[in-house]
C-alpha cells in the first residue's frame, strides 16, 4: 500500500465518525501515527466506545490530547442531533470525511431495533446534510478534493446458500434490523452523490476481528468464556459461516477506498477468510490451551444454545474489484490474526473487565427477545 501522506495528497483536515469504536479506533490510530493530519473524532461515546487505545497511542508518539492545535479531538455528538452534527462539522471543517458511527451488534439490533434507526438512518442522514452544506461552501482545490466515505457491512446482501459470493451488484436483501438500518443508509449515501452530486465512496466489507474489540462479538466473547471457564455459547448447530477479516487489514482497505475509490462506487472488502462458526470457536480454544494450559482442552466448553432469531446462513465477499482497481491485498492470515487476538485479549483482561462494568455487560446472552 502506499504511504499514508501521499494518499491523502494534502487532505489535512479529517473527520473520523465511530472513532471511538472497534474499526474506527484502528482508522484514527492509523491516522495519528502515519500521517500529519488533525483528526476529528466525532462519536457520541455509547457503550462500545473506548479511547484508551488512542490515548496509549499518542502517549507512544509524545502527542497530548486536548488543545486546539490537538492531532485528535473528540466531539461528543450524537449523530440523531442534526443541529450537533451540523456544528460538528462546522468545526471540523474536514477535507475527508469517513463514515463509521453506526450501531453495529446484531444480536442488539433484535432486543432494541430504535436504537439501529435513530443512529444508522437518522444519523447518516444527519451527517449527510451537515456535510453536503459544507461541501457546498467550499471552492477550488478543497473542493475538488473532498470525499465523503460511508463504511458498510456485507450484511445488507442478505445470506447465502453453500455456493457463490458477494460482489458490488448483488442484491440487497438485509433480514436483521441492523442489516436494515445499514441498507437504508448506503441509499441514502447513493441517493445524495445522484442527487446532489456529494462526491462519496461506499465500502461493504466482512467480519472484523482483532484487538481492542468491545467483548459482545463472537472471538472476543469465546476468548473470555474460555478463560473464565464459563460455557462457550454456540448458536444453533454452529455451521453458519462468516468471512473473516484481520481489522487492520480493513484499516487498509478503508484508506484506499476513501482516497482513491471512484466517486460513486462501492467496494466489496473481504480476505478469503471463510469459516463456519465451529471452526473458529474450536481454533480459538486450540490457541487458548497454547497460551492458557491450565484451563485445557478449552474446546469441552463450548455449548449448543438456542439459534439467533433470523440467524443468517453464510457470507462470503469476492474482493476483485478493490484488488483490481486499488491494489488492495489482506496481509495476515486468519490463523495469523487469530493468534495476535488471541495473545491481546489474554494480555487485556484489566480492559475487559472495565468496559463490560461501565457498559454493565457482564458477557450474558443478548438477542433472544425478538423470538415470541
Ligand atoms: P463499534 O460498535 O465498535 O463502534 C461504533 C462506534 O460508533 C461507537 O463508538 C459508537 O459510540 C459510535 N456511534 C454509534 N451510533 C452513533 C451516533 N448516533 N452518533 C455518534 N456516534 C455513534 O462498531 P465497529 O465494529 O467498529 O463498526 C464500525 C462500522 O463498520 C459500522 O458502521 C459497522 O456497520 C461497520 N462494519 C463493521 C464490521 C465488523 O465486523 N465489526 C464489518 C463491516 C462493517
Ligand atoms: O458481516 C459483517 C458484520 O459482522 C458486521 O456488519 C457487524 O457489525 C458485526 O457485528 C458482525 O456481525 P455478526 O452477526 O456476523 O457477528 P457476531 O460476532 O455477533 O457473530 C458471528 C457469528 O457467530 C454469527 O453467526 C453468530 C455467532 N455467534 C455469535 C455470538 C456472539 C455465536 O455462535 N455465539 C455467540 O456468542
């Protein structure tokens, strides 16, 4: 990939949303340490926000969080604000604008759908009229240069059967409230650059995994049952497949995407990483009896329980046209980042237990209400 300053060619003034989560956290770190730019960090700090991995990084640079002049502010704004997001981005008065704030759990998404709305739809569509007011108020090179990049999930495609992948022109077809709200805000980010000309770029990519991942998903969630001892929860009959993707893999992707992606178009982002869901609970418990021997063999923890309601079959990305167009290439293996995430989690225990308490998630089951 190429370096980070010449992809930006310039761009100084970023606005990073969900930077204060899992894969916006990696983007504004990757930011802060290979680049000059001033990130603007704009999360409404909910219960999967952390900053500490921010804050450890500019501690590393010898960079202070706090002044005017700060390579990172932080703008506590809730996207469903309008008028917040609109000063928001006043104040930031970005050359680059990536788009992560989103509620993102799915299980989530089936208890508490509100939530999924008011953040991914009326909080896209917030930030995609306070952004197309300071778009239009620009002129000559900031103009030319400026993009707004909306980061998606494979989920709006829907399931898939044993054969065949996602790629740019399948149908959307979401089934979760959550893949629903994601839907509805790739349109409206379409619906912007065809109506009002607002130069985007869209990227849909698979399942992240990795450190400083708040601990709800599924790695994060089998490393800590493993390590506690408590059964290891496996929905339904554990042959649902996901494609899964080393997160500073998509942190490269993102990059190129945002800066060198043609307006207008979306890129499928996905690492050959398929594995149905026993697969990776049985590799984590592997890695877990490496690392953790005094709990082996991990693996008679884990426990068939109730299926996800609306619990989609497979995804799989077929990644061409970013490889192609961008050059865009994973590079780490699954097994490879699963080992990293692994060793992370066991070394992060402290962290674990802080963001669950002041989340007040104590790693129960969530999601099962949407069944009556
Ligand atoms: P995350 O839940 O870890 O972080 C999301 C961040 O967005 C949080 O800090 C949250 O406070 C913030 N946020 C949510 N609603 C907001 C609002 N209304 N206003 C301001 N901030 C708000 O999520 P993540 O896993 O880092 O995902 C980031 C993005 O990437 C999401 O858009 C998600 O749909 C997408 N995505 C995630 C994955 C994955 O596997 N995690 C894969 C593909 C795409
Ligand atoms: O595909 C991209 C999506 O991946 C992102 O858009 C979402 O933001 C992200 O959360 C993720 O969604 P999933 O629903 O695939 O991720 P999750 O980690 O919740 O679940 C992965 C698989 O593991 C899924 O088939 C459900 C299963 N699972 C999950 C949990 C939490 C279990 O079997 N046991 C569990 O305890």
């Amino acid at each position: 990939m190429r370096d980070l300053p010449t992809l930006l060619a310039g761009r100084r003034r970023l606005l990073v949303t969900g930077g204060a989560g899992f894969i916006g956290g990696a983007v504004v770190r990757r930011l802060l340490r290979e680049s000059d730019a001033i990130v603007f960090n704009l999360d409404k700090l909910g219960y999967a926000s952390d900053l500490s991995s921010i804050e450890e990084a500019l501690a590393a640079a010898g960079s202070s969080d706090g002044g005017a002049e700060s390579r990172h502010q932080v703008l506590a704004v809730d996207l469903a604000d309008a008028e917040a997001t609109a000063a928001a981005v006043r104040q930031a008065d970005p050359d680059l604008v990536m788009h992560l704030a989103a509620e993102s759990h799915v299980d989530r998404s089936i208890e508490g759908p509100e939530a999924f709305i008011a953040s991914n739809v009326q909080g896209t569509f917030s930030l995609l009229q306070a952004v197309r007011a300071h778009w239009e108020g620009l002129a000559g090179e900031r103009r030319e240069r400026f993009r707004l990049h909306h980061i998606s999930t494979d989920e709006v495609f829907g399931s898939l059967g044993a054969e065949g992948r996602f790629h740019e022109d399948t149908p959307y077809d979401p089934r979760s409230p959550y893949s629903a709200s994601k839907a509805a805000s790739d349109h409206l980010v379409r619906a912007w650059h065809h109506t009002y000309g607002l130069p985007v770029v869209l990227t849909n990519c698979s399942n992240n995994f990795g450190p400083w991942q708040f601990p709800e998903k599924l790695i994060p969630v089998v490393i800590l049952k493993a390590l506690a001892g408590e059964p290891i929860p496996l929905y339904g009959d554990g042959l649902n497949v996901r494609d899964w993707l080393y997160v500073e893999d998509h942190v490269d992707a993102l990059l190129l995407a945002a800066t060198r992606g043609e307006l207008g178009r979306s890129y499928c982002v996905g690492g050959h990483g398929e594995r149905n869901n026993r697969e990776v609970v049985e590799a984590i418990c592997a890695r877990m009896d490496v690392l953790h021997p005094q709990g082996a063999p991990h693996a008679r923890l884990i426990t068939a329980v109730t299926d996800r309601p609306g619990h989609d079959r497979r995804y799989a990305i077929d990644p061409a046209r970013i490889t192609a167009e961008l050059g865009w290439q994973p590079r780490h293996s699954f097994e490879a980042g699963l080992a990293e995430t692994v060793a992370w989690y066991l070394d992060h225990a402290p962290w674990c237990a802080a963001v669950r308490d002041r989340a007040q998630y104590a790693g129960e089951r969530i999601g099962l209400a949407g069944r009556s």
